[in-house]
C-alpha cells in the first residue's frame, strides 16, 4: 500500500437539526391490473391474402381515494465539512517467496470438420411454355389451359376436403385495460434532518522502507501437451435442378394432374387452423437459395407444387405456403439412401396464428405425414388449445 498527499477517509457524524413544517401531500400506490382481449372476424365470399389485422386499444384507469391521514415525514439534507490533519507516516513490510519450476503435462484433441455439399436429389421442373410458342404461327402460348384430376385419394383422418363459401377478410382485435390506484392523502409535519458528513484530509505523507533489495523471480513452468488431430466430414447436402424439354402447344393445352393434387385434396386446415410443416433442417433437404427466392421454387400454384414432388423421384412431400409469395418446397430425407424417409414421419401442424387456408398447403409424397396438433410457431413450448 503507497500513500498519496491527499488521502480521504469518510467518516459520518449525524448532527440533527430539526425544522417542522404543517403541510398536506398525496400519494398514490398500484393496486391491480386487469387485461383481457377479444377479437371480431369479418367474412366474404373472396379470399382475401393476407387477411387485414387491426388493434383497438381500451385503457380505463380508475383511483380509489381514502379519508385523509395524519402522518409526519423526514427529509434529510446532507452537508459536508473538511477536517485537516497532521502528518501521518506509513511503513510497508514486503515478503517474497520463489516458487519452483512446475512440470504440467496435458492431452488434447483438435477435430478439423470437412464441410461437404453432395447432391442430394436433382428436381425436374416443367417448362415455362410450350415448343412452338414463338413461332410465327404461333407467337404467344395458348391462353386458355384445361386441368384435370386422375386417380383416387383417400383423405388423411381429420382432413377436411371441402372448399369454404366464406373467407375471413379482416381481423379487428380489442384489448381492454383496467388500471386500479389507491389515493391517499397525508396531512402532517415534515421534518428535516440535517446530517454532517466529516472528511479528513492528510496535510503530507512520508514513506519508510527498509534498506533491502528484494528479486523476484518469475513464475516457469515446463509443459508437455500431446495432441490428438480427429478429421470429421459433416454433409450440407444441396438440391440440383434441371428443366424438362417443351412440347408442342395444342390448341387447347390440358394438364393432368394426381387427384390427390386438386386444391380441395391438400391440406391446408387443422382444427380450424392454417396448416405448417414442421422442419428439422437437420433432417430434411429443401430449396434454399433457388434464383430469384430465397426459400422454395417460385413461378407455380399449391396444385402444381402437389404435382411436382409426385413427379419426382424421392420426393417425401411438398409444402406450398402464402407468405413465401407462392414459392414451393419440395422435402428430401438426408439420412441413408433413401430420401422418401422409409419410417420417418414428417410431421405438420395447425398453426395456432393463422386462419384456415391461410398459410400452407401440404401433401405427401413418397413420405408419410403426420399431424402434430396446434402449435405456437412463435413459442413451441407454450400450451395451446385448438
């Protein structure tokens, strides 16, 4: 410990002086507060995407007021004096000790993680038109085309395959706030409190040290570390694409699609909720960093999505969703050798934010799908009721 010319040291010495003063303030404490929320549906007969949401806010704040009291209260005012002293000496005793050169000897591994991006599946898109679709004879594509459904599909259970004749259009949500305070008013004496604090100042110091030299020696030590090298590959696997060949334009193009591809045959509603799958990228393969998207392969309706995993070998299931601005994703199992996911289930859900219809529309591929419940997208462990 060195000393310094100016040393303080804060000690406190309480001398009151006392002034009273009749006076009358208010005060006012929390007592509750009550919040609840509802909200109101507008329908029609158009699909509205997405569905208008708004927010009426309600705050009532209501005071309870109490017959006046007697009570006193104390200010305390605080003051400062400085108090010089005589010369101090101070005197530092300084031991050392040397320390013997220790002998550590560790062991490590270092793991190097190869990163590697096998194709894992390459995916057949259709032709944006047909062959003969510049040619003089015919310089657009036909502007009308027929869809048609073959096949059977047995729903899944729970699935609902009919087509709604009203489509939520707005959403107005109410919320309502009660605020409850207590007002108390004090009538009384204030009394102030003066309280001293004394400082004491060191007019000069003096140091006082022995005649001795001390070496101190720095601390060694001898280490011996053996490390272990562990080279690792760990697979991001990648999606390739291709485009399939044109045909020639008939006058009036049809597309055949699976039956269970026609837009009241895909799930797109649980429990009167949207419906979502629910990834494990660890898992699964899908587009990601598709030109112009980031997420899914654009350019195509739900039906079409539906049509292009069964179209594609390996391809589990096919998830086309609102918000990705009508962007397709295709799923691809990445553990063994086959993509379909043999007995693993992708799993979907009602998502607990969204209105029938509104969100995405699934089918399974070659995989198989299974329906999770409700779900809080925002807060997967959060108990939510259908």
């Amino acid at each position: 410990m060195s000393l310094r010319s100016l040393l303080t040291l804060a000690t406190l010495a309480v001398v009151p002086s006392y002034a009273q003063n009749q006076t009358t303030w208010v005060v006012t404490s929390f007592i509750t507060e009550i919040y609840s929320s509802s909200s109101t549906v507008k329908y029609d007969s158009t699909p509205v995407t997405p569905v208008q949401r708004s927010t009426s806010l309600d705050i009532v704040t209501s005071y309870t007021t109490e017959a006046p009291s007697s009570q006193d209260k104390t200010v305390t005012h605080w003051v400062t004096e400085q108090v010089t002293l005589p010369v101090s000496t101070y005197t530092e005793a300084v031991t050392t000790t040397l320390s013997t050169p220790l002998k550590i000897t560790s062991n490590g591994t270092s793991t190097i993680v190869n990163w590697v991006s096998p194709v894992l599946a390459t995916v057949t898109l259709s032709p944006t038109a047909c062959a003969d679709s510049v040619s003089p004879a015919r310089s657009t594509p036909p502007s009308k085309v027929v869809t048609e459904y073959t096949g059977t599909y047995s729903p899944f259970p729970g699935q609902v395959t009919t087509t709604p004749t009203a489509w939520p259009t707005a959403v107005t949500t109410y919320i309502h706030l009660t605020v409850s305070s207590r007002v108390l008013t004090h009538i009384g004496s204030t009394v102030t409190v003066t309280s001293t604090a004394t400082g004491y100042n060191w007019l000069s110091t003096t140091t006082v040290s022995t005649n001795k030299t001390f070496t101190v020696a720095p601390f060694k030590y001898t280490s011996t570390v053996y490390l272990h090298t562990l080279t690792t590959t760990s697979s991001d696997y990648q999606l390739a694409y291709t485009t399939a060949a044109a045909t020639a334009c008939p006058e009036t193009p049809t597309v055949t699609r699976a039956a269970q591809c026609a837009p009241s045959n895909l799930i797109a509603e649980r429990d009167n909720h949207g419906a979502a799958i629910q990834l494990l990228p660890l898992d699964w393969a899908f587009p990601i960093g598709f030109p112009s998207t980031l997420i899914g392969i654009p350019g195509m309706d739900a039906s079409a999505c539906c049509q292009l995993c069964l179209d594609n070998e390996g391809c589990a299931a096919s998830e086309w969703t609102i918000e990705w601005s009508g962007a397709c994703r295709l799923y691809y199992y990445v553990h063994g050798n086959d993509t379909c996911g043999a007995d693993v289930t992708l799993e979907y859900y009602g998502d607990s934010h969204a209105f029938p219809r509104q969100a995405s529309y699934v089918q399974a591929g070659c995989g198989q799908l299974k329906y999770y419940g409700v779900k809080d997208p925002f807060c997967p462990t959060c108990e939510v009721t259908a």
